[in-house]
C-alpha cells in the first residue's frame, strides 16, 4: 500500500508548524472550532501559507451555515464566494465545502456556485455527508463536479465507531459511479480504528482533538501527530 495521508486540523500557525514538524501531510484550516470549523480570515491563512510548506485546505463554512445544519441562505451564499474569491486571491488553492438543503439532499445550487469560485482548486465534501438523507444519492449528485477529491465521513453523525460499517461499504465501492472521490475518514477516530479502516482499504485518515491530548484550548502536539504518523 502506498503512503496513507494524514491531515491535521490547523487553527493557526503554531498548530500548523507542529502539525507538519509531527509528519502531517495535509492540514484543514478553520477557525473556531466551538462552531465546529469556520472559514479563517485572510490574515491567518497567509500568515499559515508563510509558515509551512505541506499542502492545506481551506474551509468555506459561516456560522450560520453550522447552525442550520449546512443549509445555506442567499445571502450567506454570496458572502462565502465572496470569501472564497479574496482567499483564493491570497493564494489558496484547496478547499473544504459542504451544503444541504432542508431535506437532507446536496445543495447543488449552493455547492456549484462555490466551485465556480475555487475551480480548478480541488476539495473536499465535508462531513455534512453524515447528516445526509441517502448518501449513494449525495455521492452521485455530486460525481463529477470539478475538483472534488474526498468526503470527510465517519460513516455515521455519531462518528467512526457507529459509522465503521459504512466506511468499510463504501471503500469496497471505489472506483464506481459517485465513489470515485476518496474516502477521508474523521470523526472521533481512535488508534485502535485503524487497522480495520486499513485493512478495508482507506488510506487517508483527519484528526483534530486526537493531535491536542491536552484539549483545543492548546495547540497541536508535534508529538501526537509523530504518534499517528508512526502507527499509519
């Protein structure tokens, strides 16, 4: 098997040193994370870019967009694009978007007119998946759009241990019509996950609290993520 990636969620530049200086290969910048993960500021992603070498993703989500449960209004619609324009002006060239609508289905409206923004940057769905209505149905909606690479999953809203059945479905699926993105599995993922998810054939793995043993109000641990890096 080729080298798994790992990603690392990054809330600034002492997370994103340390998280490379662990062995990450790819971090996810966000901003407060008590929302579950918001768009960064300009500021911080470029001040992040200077600081790093390895590849990051930008995530394009308003705090009214994590309330609703990834429903996006118009008006938070244009205000992401226009995020999404300035941040791609500041240099960033990968991505982390997610909508529905109120019955659970992809917002293609919303989520088309973000990529129009970002192509040809390549992004991730995030795990908005896991909340979706029908999954198979979301994944081949949404096959085909330019530049979309993976879904953020646990397999399940309740995370990895609930979701691991999923997971391991869906990664027997690679390859055919709406599973050609690969699978990102995050979501309270432990150590002991991972030789099954291996095993299953998934090789792209995110944590966020499991790289701060001391809790989010510190930054990542160069050494946790060594640990993780180590155990792939």
């Amino acid at each position: 098997m080729s080298r798994p990636i790992l990603e690392v969620i990054a809330l600034g530049v002492d997370d994103a040193v340390a998280a490379e200086a662990g062995g990450a290969d790819r971090l996810e910048l966000v901003t407060d994370m008590a929302a579950d993960g918001l768009t960064p500021s300009r500021e911080t992603f470029a001040a992040v870019r200077a600081a790093v070498d390895i590849p990051l993703r930008v995530m394009l989500r308003s705090a009214a967009t994590a309330r609703s449960g990834e429903r996006c209004t118009a008006a938070e619609l244009h205000a992401l694009c226009a995020e999404a324009e300035a941040l791609r002006a500041e240099g960033a060239d990968e991505f982390v978007l997610g909508f529905l609508d109120h019955a659970g289905h992809p917002d293609l409206v919303a989520v088309e007119m973000i990529v129009a923004v970002i192509e040809p940057c390549p992004w991730t769905f995030h795990r908005a998946i896991d909340r979706a209505a029908h999954r198979d149905e979301l994944r081949k909606q949404l096959a085909g759009l330019p530049g979309l690479d993976a879904y953020l999953t646990a397999g399940s809203p309740t995370g990895v241990d609930d979701g691991m059945p999923v997971l391991l479905a869906e990664a027997a699926r690679a390859g055919e019509p709406g599973y050609e993105a690969r699978i990102l599995v995050g979501g309270g993922l432990r150590l002991d996950h991972l030789p099954r998810l291996r095993a299953g054939g998934i090789d792209a793995f995110h944590i966020g609290g499991a790289a701060r043993p001391a809790g989010w109000a510190s930054p990542v641990s160069a050494a946790a993520v060594e640990h993780w890096r180590e155990a792939l």
